[in-house]
C-alpha cells in the first residue's frame, strides 16, 4: 500500500499543528516518526488514520483520495501508548476480534491467534481477562490484535513508552522481526533515537510540527541534513561546539584546530558537532586533545557517560562498560577530526564523517 501526504497543514485555532509537509512512507516498510514530545508525530498519525482532516492538503492511499473518508472506513490498525482492550474478552477473543469482525473461519482464527501469541510469549494467557495481566502483557495483547488485522497500514503512536525499561528492550526486538515479516507499512512513533534505530527501515525526524528529513535510518543518522536533525536524532545530545574557519581546517573558539576539509560555502562562523561516542580517554594517531575536569559520571546499562568541562565547551562522552571517574579530576578527552560533523552559521550540514572511518567504540 503506498500512502501519500501531499502538502499537509493541520491548524487548531491560531495555531499551527502540521506545517507544510508531503511525505510519502515507503510501501510494506517500517517509518519511524521520530521527534520530542510536541513534534507532531500524534497529529501526523491522526491525519494518516483519518481520525482528523488537515486544514488544506491531501492524504491519497494508492492514488485514490481519502482526505475526508473516515476511520471506519479504511484499512487501518492503531496502537497506542495505553493499554486498550476489551475489558470482558479473554486475551484470546482479544486478538481474535479483528479476524471475527473479517468473517475468517475458526480453524483459521484458531492458527493465526495461536501463532501470534507464541510470537509475543503470552500464550499461556489465552483463557485470562486483561485485568490479570501486567502492564507489558496487556500491551502485548493490543500488539498481537493490531497484528492479527494485517491492514495494509498499521500506526503505533510510542506504544513501548509506558513500559518499564526491560520489557522495551525486549518488545523492540520482537518488534522489528514481527515487521519484517509482515507485508504492511508500518508508521511508529517514537522519541528515543536508540528506537529508530534498532527498528530500521525508514525514518521521518519532525520538530515542532515540521518535517526536517526523510530517508532510511542509517543514512538520516549519520547524515543529518541540519542541526535540528543532529539534536533530535541524538542521544545523548550531539555536543555542539562554536568554531571558525582557519587554515586547514576549523578552530574551535579556545581550542585546538581541528584539520577538516571544508567545502568552498562554508561560512566563517561553524559549529561542529561531535557524537558522545566519538569521544574518548585513550589517544589514537591524529586524535586531537580536549583536556578538562570530570562533572558527572554516570552508568546506564552498560555505558558510562562522563560529563567534563573544557575550555571549549561542556562535553559528553560515551565510553563501553564501566568506568571510575573522581568529580574534579583532571581528565583528557580525544577526538579523530575524521568524526567531526561541521555545520554552517545557517545549521545546515557541510561535512559528516565517511561511515567507514567511524572508529570502534571505547572499552
């Protein structure tokens, strides 16, 4: 199925919710809508499921207009962020509800709901009402439902955000292998980059209400056509440091020169950008210095993120395992110019590292 929004405005009142933005998401792939709370990602979803009319544009789904034809009236399945089932269904007549609605025999109703919950590891549930299953089963049940539809468009607005830490990362998994083995487009939003990219396929960055990059993940990460793209397809945030033109390359303002090539556009005013995991504590050939003192050091999952002061700007880095880091130390961090992003006065992208000559991470 190949939807199309062509030149999509949504306004409430006075203010505008949608900017101007055609998108086309590519058929029987994962788009990830990805942006902070308040991006537009929900009212995108709305306009997508017909759940609301944009103020002016058109929603087409294989050439044909649906701009005003309702949600009841079109192929859609949606997940969203809450738990929502039916209260008095077992988890079985949850998931069957759909395939009951399409008039599929039993027997096939009987496999296919079977099948999907094995997949999502709430078979042993079947016979029980959603009220005794835990917050992420339950979710599981309304993803498993969403699934047993197989409507050639499938919306799942943060449906992992409620969960607890764990249970996401295990969901996410499952997830991009239950998508890739389906045939329908799947639009899911999302505020976590790490979302985005462990899901794949295709990524949409939005910010307030506007439409900033679309294109396969991999390439809008390591790409990002502008610094909005950079802060939102970041996490931790890209640290953005002022700098200049010079010869050979870019000078951080009180800082070392980094050596860079430099397109003939750029502007004598810079701001390079330098990835948490780019930086690190051990020296490689042409690493350049950035010494300062230890902030903050924290461990999440299996990465410290070290938080360091330096003469050119406050500093993340994001080291592999677990290290031991005295707030006020004196530290050094190292940076190869060859993982450099450099942006111009106007936040458009000048120069991004070669993919292949990203380094290893830090252990």
């Amino acid at each position: 199925m190949q939807l199309t929004l062509d030149h999509i405005i949504k306004k409430v009142g006075p203010e505008t919710w949608l900017h101007d933005m055609s998108l086309a998401p590519q058929p029987g792939a994962v788009t990830v809508l990805l942006g902070a709370t308040q991006a537009g990602k929900t009212s995108l979803m709305r306009v997508m499921a017909g759940l609301d009319v944009p103020t002016s544009g058109r929603v087409q789904v294989d050439g044909i207009d649906v701009t005003g034809m309702p949600v009841r009236e079109r192929n859609v399945s949606m997940v969203y962020q809450q738990f929502i089932n039916y209260p008095s269904m077992t988890v079985f007549d949850n998931i069957a509800s759909p395939l009951k609605l399409g008039g599929r025999p039993a027997a096939e109703i009987d496999r296919r709901v079977r099948e999907l919950a094995s997949r999502l590891h709430i078979d042993i549930f079947l016979d029980r009402l959603p009220a005794a299953l835990s917050g992420g089963q339950q979710q599981r049940v309304a993803l498993a439902r969403a699934l047993a539809k197989n409507a050639p468009l499938m919306l799942l607005d943060e449906p992992l955000v409620n969960l607890d830490y764990k249970l996401r990362e295990e969901l996410r998994e499952e997830l991009s292998q239950l998508f890739a083995a389906g045939e329908s487009t799947v639009i899911y939003a999302t505020t976590e980059p790490a979302e985005a990219l462990l899901l794949g396929g295709w990524t949409a960055v939005m910010d307030a209400g506007e439409l900033l990059q679309y294109g396969p993940t991999a390439e809008v990460f390591h790409r990002p056509k502008s610094l909005r793209v950079a802060r939102a397809f970041s996490d931790p945030p890209m640290n953005l440091l002022p700098a200049e033109v010079a010869d050979g390359g870019a000078r951080l303002q009180g800082g070392p020169l980094l050596a860079v090539a430099l397109p003939s556009r750029a502007t004598r005013s810079l701001t390079l950008g330098l990835r948490a995991s780019a930086l690190r504590v051990r020296a490689r050939a042409g690493d350049v210095a950035l010494p300062g003192t230890v902030e903050l050091a924290e461990m999440s999952g299996s990465d410290t993120f070290v938080h360091v002061h330096t003469a050119v700007g406050e500093l993340v880095a994001q080291l592999t395992g677990v290290h031991d880091f005295a707030l006020g130390a004196a530290i050094t961090l190292h940076v190869s110019p060859a993982q450099v992003y450099v942006f111009d006065a106007a936040g458009d992208l000048l120069v991004a590292p070669e993919r292949s000559s990203s380094a290893p991470r830090e252990s």
